[in-house]
C-alpha cells in the first residue's frame, strides 16, 4: 500500500490529525500541495547575525528582510530524488514587495530510525533530523533534532551551543478555513535567530476535506 513519508513516520498517529491537515500532508509521488496567505509577523534574532542571514539567502534558507502581513505561498511536490527514494520539495516563498525570499527544503524518511530528513536549503547546507507528533487539536507538532553542516559531499556534526533548533506548529482553523502555522528557530546561547506566524489556504484541501 502506498504510502506518504509522514504517514509512515506517524504511523497510526497520523489519522489524529484534523481532516484538513490529513489531506495536506497525503502526498505521494507526483502529487503537490500548494497554498498561499500572509505571514502576520517575521521576527529575528540580534541585529548583529544579519550579515549572516544575507548569505544565507544565497541557499534560499533564511534572509535578513522582517515584517508585518507579507504576503506568502508554499508548494509540497512530492518526486522521486536521486537514491531512488521518495522525498518532498519544500518551496516557501515570501514577498517582500517585489523582492522574493526563500525558506526551501527536501525531506525523505529515515526508515531505520524513523526519522524524517530534513535537507535545508539550495544547494542543501544544513541537515537536520525532524520528530513529529499530534497535539490534542489535531494539530501537527515538528522539532528539529541533530542538525549538521553541509560542505560539499561532507557532513559535519554541528556542536548543540551552535545549533539552529526549530520548532513547528501546524493547525487548521475552521472559522477561518485556513492553515495557521507558527514557525521558531532558537540557539542555546542566543535564544530566538528567526520566526514567522501566520496563516494560508488552499483551494484543494478545502473542497476536499470535509465529508
């Protein structure tokens, strides 16, 4: 039986989710996902880390632009990578009036460990293992584990006091019929390095997903 990473990584976890968010991350080869809303608030960390978050546009992972109600799509498309395993390209675009800014990744399941893979950026230069759960709600809860950087065909363990930690909150809200989520990137030692909340919908998932 065919099935998507996060199904597997979830296993009968996954059907606690709210319908909506079940349809979301239901995606298998060749299928694709896409939303668009508006990023009520994109905050970062100490003034002095912006010249880094300018390079690390340059990989389309983080930038140095922050906001209020910026306009903002995504796009899940589900493909086979170069193993030959399944993975999911993850495309997060953000507009800054005419100028774009990126938050991409390409995830694929660990099946030995049961762990999603999370490959960040373009060309990837962080690597960092993901944990989900379930909250009460329905939500879907993600936070970043072992983290390591890229250096060509190196991967070199990142020490935890200069870690990039991320947590995720996911929910569907039906009053406004839209996906709320809630993105933070800590450091041990310099607490929040980035953040965006918000909201988006998608056309697809809401002519689908009620019975």
């Amino acid at each position: 039986m065919l099935m998507t990473i996060y199904k597997r990584v979830l296993g009968d976890e996954f059907h606690r989710l709210h319908p909506a968010l079940q349809r979301r991350y239901e995606l298998l080869d060749g299928s694709r996902f896409e939303g668009e809303g508006v990023m009520r608030t994109i905050e970062g960390g100490p003034k002095w880390l912006l010249p880094l978050f300018s390079l690390g546009a340059r990989w389309k992972l983080l930038f140095p632009e922050r906001g209020e109600n910026i306009p903002f799509t995504i796009r899940n498309t589900c493909r086979i990578g170069n193993d030959g395993q399944e993975e999911i390209y993850w495309e997060r675009i953000f507009y800054f009036g005419k100028k774009k800014r990126y938050f991409n990744a390409v995830m694929s399941l660990d099946q030995k460990r049961n762990r999603i893979k999370d490959y960040l950026g373009e060309p990837p230069i962080v690597y960092s293992d993901l944990s989900f759960s379930i909250s009460r709600d329905g939500g879907l809860h993600i936070t970043s584990e072992q983290q390591r950087l890229i250096l060509g065909k190196m991967e070199i363990p990142i020490p935890k006091p200069f870690q990039g930690l991320a947590t995720v909150s996911e929910t569907f809200n039906e009053e406004h019929q839209a996906f709320e989520i809630k993105v933070v990137v800590k450091n041990p030692l310099i607490g929040r390095l980035f953040s965006y909340e918000g909201e988006f919908t998608s056309d697809d998932i809401l002519d689908s997903w009620l019975p």
